[in-house]
C-alpha cells in the first residue's frame, strides 16, 4: 500500500513538473530574449482562440486541456473582440469576461500559460486602461498572465501607438509589477524597424509583437525582425499562420516553414491563429469539432493538422518516463 502510494505521489510530482508554469515560473526578458525564472531562455509555443465575440463556443475549460495534454502547448491567446456589435467587448462585457475568464481559469489550473489579448485595430485608451486594471488586480499574482495591449494598430502611427502603451503599461505595472506585457507597432504589428528606431523608454518584462501569415509576409518582414533584434528588441510572434494574411487561400508550407525555423533559431516564441471553426482556411477546426477538446484529426482543417504537428515537433510538455 505504502509503495503504491509512494508511486502515486510521484507520478503526481512527475505530471506537475511537466507543466510549463511549474517548469519554468515567472517569465523575464533578458536583453531580447524571454527567460524563465533561472534566467533560461525560454520558447513558448501555443495556439490563440479566434474572436470572442465571433467563436466563444471554444472558450472552455475542456478546450484549454485538450490544447495542453494532445496538442502540446505552452500557451494558449484569448482574443477578447472590442468593438464589433453586439457581442465585443464595448457592447457586452459580462460575456466578454465570462469568455475570457473562462480561458484564463482553465489556463491557471492547467498549468500553462495565457495570454490576454486586447483584440482590437484601434485606440480606446480609457476602455483598456479600466480592462487592464481589473485584469492586473484579479489575477496579476499569477505567473501565468501575459498581457498583450494592443493586438494591431492598423493606420495608427508609432508615436501614438507608443503613447497607448506607455499608458497601459503604467497601468498594469500599477497592480502587477513582473508579469509580461506585449506592445504592438503599426500596420498589423509589421512596422518593427519603426519601434527598433524609436522604442518605449526602458521597461521591464517587455516584448513587441511580430504578427505574419506566410502566404503574403515574407522575407522582407523577416528582415524587419531582425533589424529589431539586432537593435536589442525583444520580439513575440502573439499571432501567425500558415496563408494569406486574410486568413484564406491556399497554405503556403514552404514559407511557413521559413517563418518557424526563423523563429526558433532566433528562439522567439510564437502563437499560432485560430481555435475556431470559420469557414476560412486559418480556423484550424471543422465544424463537427466538439467544443470541448478531444479533436480527431477529421475534426481538423490542413491549417490545424499542420499547427498541431509543429508543436507536437517542439513540444517540451510532456513529463518524463517514469523510472
């Protein structure tokens, strides 16, 4: 009895240890590269749920698990949708909340890492200051948040992208002192060489977001990651895929591909979009997937056979054999 317990115990300690909060704890930059808590590098591989407001039957608890146990993420992005009507977050922010802390729970109690995504193309300075607030006093004690303020200015310019963050980031830092925050840049998160010529004063425990779809941002926006790197920006890829940057059309693998192996060459984590069932190439599940988790592979689009093999690929998840 005492050996089976002893086992047990163990098995427990093993599962545990998989997790990646519990493996690698608070989340730090270090120059440009995310580190763990020892001052590691780290790359967190994950998926991002489509818009709330468009797709919220996948943001369950059972989904989160499934993404985690079968799929092998790191991390999951619920993308909170502000403005469209009548279900984004301007127009009803009890289900917006319902959506997202539904996500960030299950995350907690996971064991992996969530990002909160303000979803939006544009600037409501006083609506994400009073979000972000809340979020940081509710759940800024968790080494499992990630911010992420501004998902894509599209015509805003740096400056004032710039001034919207340095905001914000006060505004979390107020109420959550170390957790991450990610800042966008113009024109979809690609102006990179803009933020590397002009970047926030120095914070702590800050990345910019590099957003790309393989079938239209190629190498010249590769090329703009690394001018940013070279000029000591830390970089995280929130959001990416496989086609073109409308979310259609026909999966681009060879630059897909491309796209990855920058990534984890440069070590630079990144987020696959979406966990939804849109008739569109880059929701990555068919409509008989169940929301809850427990996908077959019929249950998944090319987009989503393709994202799964990649983080199964580099998955670091899975605990270690028992002796």
């Amino acid at each position: 009895m005492r050996t089976c317990l002893f086992f047990c115990f163990l098995l427990m300690q093993l599962l545990l240890m998989g997790q990646p909060v519990k493996r690698y704890g608070q989340l730090q930059v270090i120059g440009t590269q995310l580190c763990d808590r020892q001052g590691e590098a780290v790359v967190l591989r994950g998926m991002s749920f489509g818009w709330h407001n468009f797709h919220p039957r996948f943001y369950t608890k059972g989904a989160v698990e499934w993404l985690y146990q079968d799929w092998k993420t790191d991390l999951v992005r619920a993308a909170i949708g502000i403005e469209p009507a009548p279900n984004g977050y301007l127009h009803s922010k009890e289900s917006a909340m319902k959506a997202l802390e539904t996500v960030l729970d299950a995350a907690i109690e996971t064991g992996i890492y969530c990002i909160v995504d303000w979803h939006s193309h544009n600037i409501q300075l006083e609506e994400a200051k009073a979000f972000f607030a809340d979020i940081a006093q509710r759940y800024g004690h968790y080494p499992n948040i990630i911010y992420e303020i501004f998902n894509e200015p599209d015509q805003e310019t740096w400056p004032a992208v710039k001034a919207y963050a340095a905001e914000l980031i006060k505004t979390i830092r107020a109420k959550d002192p170390d957790n991450l925050i990610l800042v966008g840049s113009p024109h979809w998160d690609q102006d990179l060489h803009l933020v590397a010529d002009d970047p926030l004063p120095v914070q702590t425990n800050i990345m910019y977001t590099l957003h790309y779809y393989a079938g239209t941002h190629r190498e010249q926006l590769r090329s703009r990651g690394a001018y940013a790197l070279s000029k000591g920006i830390p970089l995280f890829i929130s959001e990416s895929a496989g086609m073109e940057a409308t979310g259609n059309g026909q999966l681009d693998e060879e630059e897909w591909e491309r796209w990855i192996n920058w990534s984890e060459k440069n070590r630079i984590s990144w987020v696959t979009w979406s966990v939804s069932d849109k008739n569109e190439t880059c929701s990555v599940l068919l409509p008989s997937a169940s929301s809850n988790g427990h996908w077959r592979d019929t249950d998944l689009k090319a987009s989503g056979l393709k994202a799964r093999a990649y983080l199964r690929r580099f998955a670091l998840n899975s605990p270690p054999p028992l002796p």
